[in-house]
C-alpha cells in the first residue's frame, strides 16, 4: 500500500497504520470501559454519515483568500502569517468546498499532494472567500497526532488530525480498511473529569470538567483477535470490513458526540447509501465486542509486540450467507514497541517479511535474496542463531503486480567441520505477506544454492 497519500495517510509508524500488537492487553467485558463501550444504558450506536469531504486542490483551482479566528501553531504551518489569531492566507481551492456536520468540518489537500488543511466551523464568506473559527495545517507525511500535552495536530477534541481513521469510500469499495478507525463516545461514556485523556490523545474538550463517564479521550478500542467475526453476526460486506478493521487496527477515541451517541465511524462524504446502510446494519455486532486495550502507551503503541496483521482464528460462515471480502493488505512495522526489521531491503509500497536464521560455524551464513529473478539488496549475514529460537525480520519490498511471485533465497558460504555442531546452515523460518503466512516458506539450506517459495499477491 501507498502510505503517506490521501488513500493511505500518515507515515507507517503513525498510531493511524499500527496494527494492534501481539502484546495486546484486552480489559475483561466486566471492565468499566469495556462495559460502557459494549452496552451503556442510554446511549445509542451511530455511523457518521457524509462527515469528512475530502478536497483535492489543483494548480488550476483559483487561489482562495482563507481568514481564521485562531489555528493551531504545530510546525506544519507553511502560510507565512506567523500570527495565530485573527489571521489571513491564501490557498488554492476547489470551488466546489462544502462543510459538512454542525462542526463545519472540511479537508482540503494543496496541490501538491503533501500539505492539507482541515476547518473547524468553516464557510464560505464570498465568491473566493472562506473562513473557520479554527484552522490546522497538517501533512500527510507526518503520524497524524500531536506530541505535546495540551498540542493539537488537528481540530479533533484529542488533538489528532481529522483525516486520521476516516472511513474512506476507496476502503468501502474496495472491501477493506487497512487503518485504524476514529470513534467518538458520549459525554456520559467520556471521562473522567479530572482525568480527560490519554495518550495518544494530548486533549479533550474545553467542557471535559462535564465529562461523566471513566473513559478517557485517545482510548484504543479493538476486537480480540480469537473473536470470529463470522459468528456475530456480521451481515454485510461493509461490515465485515470495519470488523476486520477494529480487530486488525482498533479504533481511537477522537471526540465526543453528544450525551447519548457513540459514533463508531466517520465515513468520508461520497460514500454511497448503499455502503452507509449496511454500516448500521452491523454496527450493533461490532459495538458488542468492543474491547479497551489496556496497555496502549507511547511505548508500547497499540500493546507492543507483534504487529503483523494475521488472520484470526475463524470457523467457515453458513453457506447460505457468505461474505466476500478482499484480502487484507499489509501494515508496515511501527516504531515503539514495534518488531522492527533487522534489515530493509528494496523500494516500493508491497511487503514481503522473512524471519531469517543460522548455524553459525566459523563465521556467519550469507545469502542473497530475490524475487522474479531480480536480486534485491546486497549479499546479506545472519545474525540469529536457530538454536536460540531467534530470528532476524527482513523486510523486502517492492511494488508486485497481481498474482503468484517467485522468492529465491541463495546459501553462499555452507562449511562444515565433520559433525552436527560444526556445520554452517541457513533456515528461513517463516514469510508473511499481505498479513498472511506464506506457504510452503519454511526452508532449510543445509548446503550451497538456492530454495524456492512463491507468494500471492491479490491486489491489481
């Protein structure tokens, strides 16, 4: 996947891209949080219909005179007007801008692809006039939240971006959400007063001394991953999709809405009414398995560990109603708490990730790795040893067409001293890609050349 573009914002390590973490810690049913997420009394489960437009500005879009009230003053301002109240700039902007929701939100991305605004209470005051009450300047390369208490990088209540967790009509369309969500709970859910938020969130709102509720603002929420979502009845396409979503990804309280509605999604403005409609349909099967993620921190984002997306452990659904959903693409590793890969090799927006480990006998195992015939990166050492059950992750990347792909994995340097313990070897221990394990990608190279394996890849 292509991060850090409209379709795919924020850097790979943004909490936005972070699946959640094999070390994940799920608050029992019985816990407050969980409890008040799953069925608090009074409080009803909504879809953000229509809420997040999303602008494309164009060099040929007439430069637009903006005025604000007050913005944010995170370093991504690149207007020139160094004051942060009462200011003015000018910005290329399509014509066609309208705000949605009773917060007058908007996004608009300038020309070139990187920097966006979005509007808190923003209207069009002239032929090529706007204004807001609140304005940020983000960028699509950065993660999306802000990094200081009481900072915001966007006009949420948390203080995170806007376009952080929408639910994107190319997601819907093309049957999976490849992000975290952004959720938001009542005031009667939010809290506690005195305690209004948590990390990833650096504030809540201005009136969080009325917050009722013990969960705070920036809470992560997800599935567990032995939940069958088959089985909870699931019953839509769609539905299935923002399933997958919060149990691969989670989603991040953002906001509040109000004292009795907890909004589980904020779809982007374009998405139909046939995609929104199977949205409420399943929305009362997600909401019930709701769980917090207790260990959620700076640390350890999304509970550490792990962070591949692996598919869950499922039964087939009823052959009556089946659900076709497309693959799940893969999450790049995070920073943090984060397995990170001992070596990268290659350029592109696919992932391939290998666990790498040896024998070690004067000197360590080298080997050469490719795919469809073409090396990828320099010849490379293993550090792991198998023995200890370690190994190295290597990432290999790419951009791979539709369809199988041929991995090739050169043993260079095989030695060998008479015996069992002085023998040099190479093992591939495991492959993954698009969040699944790769088949038949379990090798050992107990002499020089090369093994095989082949991967799939499902998207065009």
């Amino acid at each position: 996947m292509a991060y850090q573009t409209v379709a795919q914002p924020f850097a790979p390590s943004s909490i936005w891209n972070t699946p959640i973490g094999s070390n994940a810690q799920f608050q029992s049913a019985s816990g407050a949080q969980t409890a008040s997420i799953q069925h608090q009394a009074g409080v009803n489960t909504w879809i953000g219909q229509d809420a997040v437009p999303i602008y494309q500005a164009k060099s040929t879009d007439p430069l637009a005179t903006w005025s604000y009230d007050s913005r944010a003053t995170n370093a991504d301002w690149t207007f020139g007007n160094t004051s942060s109240m009462n200011g003015t700039f000018q910005m290329r902007t399509p014509t066609d801008v309208q705000f949605k929701t009773a917060d007058g939100w908007a996004i608009i991305v300038s020309e070139d692809g990187q920097h966006y605004i979005e509007t808190w209470l923003g209207s069009k005051t002239g032929g090529n006039s706007y204004h807001a009450n609140y304005v940020v300047e983000n960028t699509l390369t950065g993660d999306g939240i802000a990094n200081v208490p009481g900072a915001h990088e966007g006009i949420r209540a948390a203080g995170m971006s806007l376009m952080g967790g929408v639910v994107q009509k190319a997601d819907l369309d093309a049957g999976h959400i490849d992000h975290a969500v952004a959720m938001a709970i009542s005031t009667t859910q939010a809290g506690s007063a005195k305690s209004p938020y948590v990390w990833p969130a650096t504030a809540a709102d201005g009136f969080s001394g009325s917050y009722s509720g013990t969960i705070p603002i920036g809470s992560l929420f997800a599935i567990p991953k032995d939940v069958d979502l088959n089985a909870i009845g699931i019953k839509t396409a769609e539905g299935m999709a923002l399933a997958k979503a919060y149990q691969n990804y989670g989603g991040y309280v953002t906001d509040t809405s109000g004292p009795n509605t907890m909004q589980l999604a904020y779809l982007e403005s374009g998405v139909s009414q046939s995609q929104a409609d199977n949205l409420f349909k399943d929305m009362g099967a997600i909401r019930a398995h709701l769980e917090m993620v207790t260990n959620n921190t700076a640390s350890t984002p999304a509970g550490g560990g792990d962070h591949a997306v692996t598919p869950p452990v499922t039964t087939a659904p009823p052959a009556t109603s089946p659900i076709v959903t497309a693959p799940t693409t893969p999450a790049a590793p995070a920073t943090g708490g984060t397995a990170q890969p001992t070596v990268s090799l290659g350029s592109g927006s696919d992932q391939l990730l290998l666990k790498i480990s040896q024998d070690a006998y004067r000197g360590d195992a080298q080997y050469t790795i490719s795919v469809d015939g073409k090396q990828i990166g320099g010849v490379q050492t293993a550090k792991s040893l198998h023995s200890a059950g370690q190994s190295d992750l290597i990432s290999v990347r790419g951009d791979w067409g539709q369809g199988n792909h041929d991995v090739a994995v050169k043993f260079l340097n095989d030695a060998w001293g008479g015996t069992d313990a002085t023998d040099r070897n190479l093992y591939v221990d495991s492959a993954t890609y698009a969040g699944q394990n790769v088949q038949g990608a379990h090798l050992t190279l107990a002499d020089a050349g090369t093994k095989h394996f082949t991967f799939h890849d499902y998207l065009v």
